[in-house]
C-alpha cells in the first residue's frame, strides 16, 4: 500500500510535455531521519519527491492502516506502525513459513531497523518488543498469525523447524534467533542485537547449542 497515481492520458501535442513533466522517476537524493541516512524507495514527480506512506510510518512509527471496505487510509499518530503481515494458512508448513521469512527479508534486509517496539497480540513469551524478542515475535507473527505457543526445554535436533525460536542463556539476559533453515550441523537463522536492526544468515552449530544453559525452543506448529 502506498502512494500512487493513475494517470490515464491521451497525449497529443503540448499534452506531450506535460506527460514528460509528470513522468514519475527514481530520486536521487538522500533522505536523513534524524541525521542518519535512511533508506527510502522514492520517486521524483513534477520535482518533488513521492515515498511511500507505510514507509515514513515505519521509519517515525506512526500507525498506517488501510480499510479495504470503504477504500480509505488511516493514519494515527498516537499508535505505533505496524507491519501489514499476509495472510496467515490455518495449517502452516515450512515451506510456507520459509516463504514469509523470505518475505519479511525483503522488507527488512540486514542493517535495517524493524518496528520498536514490536508490539505483539499473540500472547508468546516476549513482551517487551525491543532487541532480539522483538524481532524474533515480529517474525513468529508473521509467520504464525496467532496459533498458540509452545515451549521445549532442551529440546531434540529433530524438533526443530523452520519458524521457531530457539533460546540459550548469554552473559545478558539471554538471546533468542529465529530458525530459518536447518542441516544436520547447524541452523541457518535471522535475528536482532541491541541495536534494533534485523540480520540475515547467521549460522549456530548444533554442538555448541546443545551445550548451552537455558537451551529452549519455542514453537507454533499445531501438535
């Protein structure tokens, strides 16, 4: 969902360079959020410059909804952004939920700060929606919509799949990835630091999991 513009011209004549002046084209300029450059997929149209709404909402963390029932926008100042996440099937599959990682890193490539805090509904263990918790709920939303949570103590390699959230303890108060992929050494993962920014392909080895304190996997797969 974003800004658009329609335009259904017949061009003859003068028409002709007004088309030109009002041709849409990739901008060149840099944008900067509080002094740090920032990202933006903008468009220069009759010398101004066109982002995407979700994308300002995202970036200053203003609500940003569409009604498709009465075909109107919402912006709300008082509320956080929130990502517009698809559809979620009632019976998720790896394959399903590997395509919406996929999905959500496109969104959120390596360096770029996600939603802080997240703020989830979906009543798993992490409630703060900062750091590493946050993004790993933002993805298991995602993911999962809003099937139930189900925690593992030291779980087995076998029960790990693509989606869940595997925990250890840390010199901090612990940390928490998001499993993308698995082989029979290692996980494939993407995950946060304390710097709020996602990060893709990230491996942990399955010795060294298994060999730490507070070795937990959370998972939404119907039992």
């Amino acid at each position: 969902m974003g800004l658009g513009i329609l335009a259904g011209l017949t061009l003859s004549g003068p028409a002709v360079q007004a088309a030109d002046y009002l041709t849409a084209r990739p901008s060149s300029q840099a944008f900067y959020l509080n002094g740090q450059q920032t990202a933006f997929t903008a468009y220069s149209i009759s010398g101004s410059n066109y982002v995407r709404l979700r994308d300002i909402g995202r970036a200053v963390d203003f609500g940003v909804t569409y009604d498709a029932a009465t075909n109107s926008v919402h912006i709300d100042s008082n509320q956080p952004y929130r990502e517009e996440l698809p559809a979620t099937p009632s019976a998720p599959t790896e394959e399903s939920v590997q395509a919406t990682l996929a999905q959500l890193r496109k969104t959120y490539p390596t360096g770029t700060v996600f939603p802080t805090p997240y703020r989830s509904t979906s009543g798993g263990p992490y409630h703060r929606g900062t750091h590493c918790s946050g993004w790993a709920t933002l993805c298991s939303d995602a993911a999962f919509g809003d099937l139930p949570w189900r925690r593992v103590d030291n779980p087995s390699w076998e029960q790990i799949r693509s989606g869940d959230l595997i925990r250890y303890d840390n010199s901090g108060n612990g940390h928490v990835v998001v499993v993308i992929s698995k082989t029979d050494e290692y996980i494939k993962v993407t995950e946060s630091g304390l710097n709020n920014h996602a990060r893709w392909g990230g491996q942990y080895f399955k010795w060294w999991l298994e060999e730490q304190p507070g070795y937990t996997l959370y998972t939404r797969y119907p039992e």
